[in-house]
C-alpha cells in the first residue's frame, strides 16, 4: 500500500457568516497542509453552518466566485478540501445539501447528500451523490450525514472500488452511540477505512458531540477527537499499517 494522509477537520462554524468561515477554513487547512495531508473533509455544511433556515439565502452555485480564495488555497496548500455549502445546480434548481471537492490541481468536484434527515425537506431536495475521489492509488466515496444511515448507501461506495468512506456529519450525544457503531461496521463488512467529520460545537439548534474520528478498514480506531472543539484529526497510512494523532486548530 502507498502512504497516505488523510484529515477530519472537526470545525465550529459561524452561523450564516460565509465569509469568517472561509477564513477558519483557510487556517485548518494550513494547519492540514503542515502535518502533510492529502484528502481534509470538513463536517455537513460546514461553511454556512447547519442553518436551514438561511439555507434558501445562503445558497451558491458550485463555480460562484465566492469560494474562488478556497478554491485557490487548496491549489496553494496542495490538499483537496472537502467543504460543506448549500448548493444549487442550475438557476431553477432545488437547493441540496452539497459536499465541494476542492482539488489540490485546481478542480471542483459536487457531491450532493442523497438522503435526507427528517425535517431537511422543507430547506433542501435529495440529492444524487457524485463521483469517488482519487488520491494516488485510494478511491474515496463521499457521505453526508443521514447518507451513512442508509446500509446500501456504504455498499455502493464499496461496489465502487471504495478504499475510504468519508462522511462530513452534524451528530448530537443522542445519536454518537448508534452511528459511529454504522460507520465503524462500515469499516468492517467493506474492508475500507473510514472518516467521520462533525462539527466541533452547536449549530443551527443542535448540540454536536464532536469526537470526530477515523477507522481502519478492520474497524479499529486509528484516531479521534477526545470532545468538541476545533480539532484536527489525522490518519496516516505507511506500508499497510495505520497511526493518528489529534491537533488542536487555533487561530492564527
């Protein structure tokens, strides 16, 4: 197996404030980029935060100009970053809850979370998923949150070739139980490594349990985040064996 870099940006976003958190974006990132990794996924809207009811203001096209400074950091910083943003396909389209690929070679890849949580209706459509990610030799299949609840959901990363299941998620204490033992299952039925992003602390009305965290593809845990906060949780893979350490993310 080659090596490989991958991150959990456990970040608190601002809620409505675009533009503070691109700039908290930028910093996890950089912070990224110094402990050499490659693939960084941030939590499930994690640049508008899990507002709904700003969803319909808050809403861009992938291309809009907005991200460009993210677009371009990512390039600058070599990591592709995956942030969390409602989106919007084409000027009369529904708004979807959308992961960005942001590529270390400049591109934009959209995934759109396919399966919603009860209540995201009346804000956001269902989306259709996207295309896996390759880093070197891994293939990575995206998920947003309620996604990951959906067993077929796993299996079709897993049909695709999967090597890591990244999932970006708001996850409370009431539900951390029950979906990390999904997602650590995960791991295990499909022999693929497994990441989970949530946010570091409250957003729009719901109270995150952090512990971000990252599984080896036989289920064991390589890292997690010990709580909430700003956190950064790393996983590196050299020859076949797996080690992960928690950073602390402050401002610069």
């Amino acid at each position: 197996m080659t090596t490989l870099t991958i991150a959990a940006a456990q970040s608190i976003s601002i809620a409505g404030d675009l533009a503070a958190n691109i700039v908290w974006h930028q910093r996890f990132m950089q912070v990224a980029a110094e402990q050499g990794v490659q693939l960084l996924v941030f939590p499930e809207l994690s640049l508008t935060g899990y507002e709904r009811g700003l969803a319909a203001e808050l809403v861009i096209a992938p291309e809009d100009s907005v991200l460009q400074p993210l677009r371009d950091f990512a390039q600058e910083v070599g990591v592709t970053t995956v942030v969390g943003m409602p989106v919007r396909l084409s000027e009369h389209s529904p708004v979807l809850i959308g992961a960005l690929v942001l590529g270390a070679d400049g591109s934009l890849g959209v995934y759109s979370k396919q399966h919603l949580h009860p209540g995201e209706e009346v804000a956001f459509a269902p989306g259709t998923g996207g295309s896996p990610l390759t880093i070197g030799g891994d293939t990575i299949a995206l998920a947003v949150c309620a996604d990951f609840s959906h067993a077929s959901h796993a299996a079709a990363a897993a049909q695709q070739g999967a090597d890591l299941y990244a999932a970006g998620v708001l996850i409370t204490e009431n539900g951390y139980a029950p979906d990390t033992a999904l997602l650590q299952g995960y791991a295990v039925r499909h022999s693929m490594a497994v990441l989970m992003a949530n946010h570091g602390g409250a957003t729009g009305g719901w109270e995150s349990a952090g512990r971000s965290a990252i599984w080896a593809s036989d289920g064991s845990l390589i890292a997690a985040a010990p709580g909430i906060g700003n956190l950064l949780v790393v996983a590196r893979r050299n020859a076949d064996s797996w080690t992960g350490q928690t950073i602390a993310v402050a401002e610069a």
